[in-house]
C-alpha cells in the first residue's frame, strides 16, 4: 500500500486527541543509553501490566482490528501465507483461519490464560491448517516447502516463515521474552540459540532471530499493528516495532564482543551492497567470513593499508568477520549485514 494511503487510514482511525502511528512522547526515555541486561530490565518496566483481554476477545475483536486488511475492511492478512481472508471464516476447517500462538503456548505452559495466553503482541491469524503444521515447533531456517504457504518450510525440529514476515516473527519473539519475566505468577520466557525447547519456557533460534530482525524490517502493516493494541487495547506496545535496533543492544554480540576485551574494529558501510572495509586495524591479520551457523563463505589476509572485504557475490543476510593475530588469536569480530544491491 502506498504510503499516502496508509497515512489516510491512519487518520481516519484517530480517536480522542491521539492518532495511531506515533510513540508516546517520553514513552522509552528510560531506556536511552542503555544496552544488555539493563535495557531488557527497563523494556521490561515500560511494557509490563498490559490492560488484559479473554482468549475469545482475540476471536471476537481484537485480532479482526489489529490484522485487517488495509485494502479490504472486511478480510483480515493470515501470517504465514499473507492471504486476505474473510473475517466471518473462523474456525477449525482447513481453509479457515484461527489464532496462532506465535510463541508457542506449550513453551512455558501459559495456554490460553492472560496475559501471556491472550498477548495481541504475538497472537496473529493464520490458516487454519499451516497453523497445525507449525504446531509448537522453534523457528529456524531449512525443511520441506509447504505448499499451502509459499515460502515456508518445516522439518522435525523448526519452523521457517516467509520472508515478509521473518523480521515479525522475530520481534514478537523478542517481546515475549521481555514483557514476562517471572513476577506476578507470570511465565518467565527466554530466547535461547537451539530449538526443541518445549515444554521449557524458551523460545529459538536465537541467533536466526536476531538476522531475522535485521533483513527484514518493521513495515507499515506492522507499525499499524503496534499502534492499534497500544492505544484501542493493551495500552502497551512492542518495542523492538519501534527500534528494532534494541535487538542488537540487548542480544547480539557486537557489544559483547567488546565487553570480553576484543578490539573495537568497525565496518563501513554497514549495511553493504558489495565491500566492506574495516577501520581499527593495526598490522596484519588473516580473516574469515562466517554466516551466522558458522559456515566459511570467505577467508583471507588483510592489512591496514588494505582493509577491504569483498561480500559483492554473498546473499543477502548476516555475516561474522571474524579477525586474528598472527598467531591465529581472535581479536575481534564484526557483524556485517549484507544487503541486496
């Protein structure tokens, strides 16, 4: 949809003095400056005691709101296919659409009891059928095709979604396991880099989700989506919609990398659509290039005096740059995102 006519529907669904598309003013000052462990806690303290709905709200109401079809008042956008479909077609027959848990409700045990078992936050509409092949499974990439859903696939252990909706999948992932952390009886939820998780209260693959989260941003559908449950519903929002950048501050490994004492080597540009050249070197060093599974794609040496990486002929996604002395000792490792030119 073009961005006019998305700022149109936005003011059309205006009530009282807010218009939906827009952050609170002083709504994360709390978090600005802060990165790990820390800026979980904050998200947390911003986002926690969400005004709650029933299980059959979401049927009801609220999911025919948050996910209805911008072109067509009367459908609502199944996740994982990205089919418009009727909202009157609830139900359990394999062409109907129903809610999915995107976080997977056996993942902690929560079911379909508030606040995490009714959270608009990860709860979406899917195809009924697809809905039953993800079942409880981790996100991960690879698998079988699914033919009801193009560009998504399955194997014994995982989930992949299509690519449109990655970078959503990840970001409800990520707030789950922000908004509930233990107190008040509530489900304490944690991103790990593995899957087979269930019945434990964790959710993977970690590090699939953060590159999820990079290659395929917040959209507009998205962004609305957000607004419509904070301001008509839940009163909170998701923050990793609004700076997808705090994934990386909270879970990705730059700043980690940094905090073990590793040289702070950087690469520009970052994004890329071809080459990279990093800035901080001091002598020479040999360098591979990993994707995020660990897989070499490129290796070589480089010097201060030549300091490019070439990543023209590498798919779009992340990759590691993982830098050593000559006595083949890591001292440091950039994450580049490759982009597609």
């Amino acid at each position: 949809m073009k961005r006019n006519t998305f700022f149109l529907f936005f003011t059309l669904l205006a009530f009282s003095t807010n218009m939906l598309a827009q952050i609170p003013s002083g709504y994360y000052d709390g978090a600005e400056g802060l990165s790990g462990e820390a800026l979980k806690s904050e998200l947390h303290q911003i986002i926690k005691g969400h005004t709650t709905y029933s299980y059959n709200d979401l049927r009801d109401f609220i999911l025919k709101n948050t996910d209805e079809d911008p072109n067509n008042s009367n459908n609502v956008i199944l996740l994982y296919t990205g089919r418009s479909q009727a909202k009157s077609t609830f139900g359990g027959n394999a062409n109907d659409w129903n809610r999915e848990h995107v976080w997977a409700k056996s993942h902690g045990n929560f079911g379909t009891t508030p606040p995490a078992g009714t959270d608009a936050h990860h709860l979406r509409p899917t195809d009924a059928s697809v809905n039953s092949t993800r079942g409880n499974l981790d996100f991960d990439m690879g698998g079988n095709p699914i033919s009801e859903a193009p560009g998504c696939f399955v194997d014994g252990d995982s989930f992949e979604p299509r690519d449109a909706v990655k970078g959503d999948v990840a970001r409800m992932i990520f707030y789950m396991a922000t908004r509930y952390e233990g107190g008040n009886g509530e489900p304490d939820l944690e991103v790990v880099d593995r899957v087979n998780t269930s019945p434990a209260p964790e959710h993977g693959k970690l590090s699939v989700l953060i590159q999820w989260n990079l290659q395929d941003p917040p959209d507009d559908f998205e962004r609305h989506r957000n607004d419509v449950i904070h301001y008509q519903y839940q009163h909170n929002r998701n923050p990793f919609i609004d700076h997808p950048e705090y994934v990386d501050a909270i879970w990705g490994d730059p700043s980690a990398m940094q905090m073990i004492g590793l040289s702070p080597i950087v690469a520009y540009p970052n994004p890329t659509t071809g080459s990279v050249t990093l800035n901080g070197l001091d002598g020479s060093y040999t360098y591979t290039v990993t994707t995020v599974y660990g897989n070499i794609i490129e290796d070589g040496m480089i010097t201060r005096q030549d300091s490019k990486i070439d990543l023209s002929f590498a798919a779009s996604g992340v990759y590691l740059v993982n830098i050593l002395n000559q006595n083949s000792q890591q001292v440091s490792q950039v994450k580049v995102v490759k982009l597609t030119r």
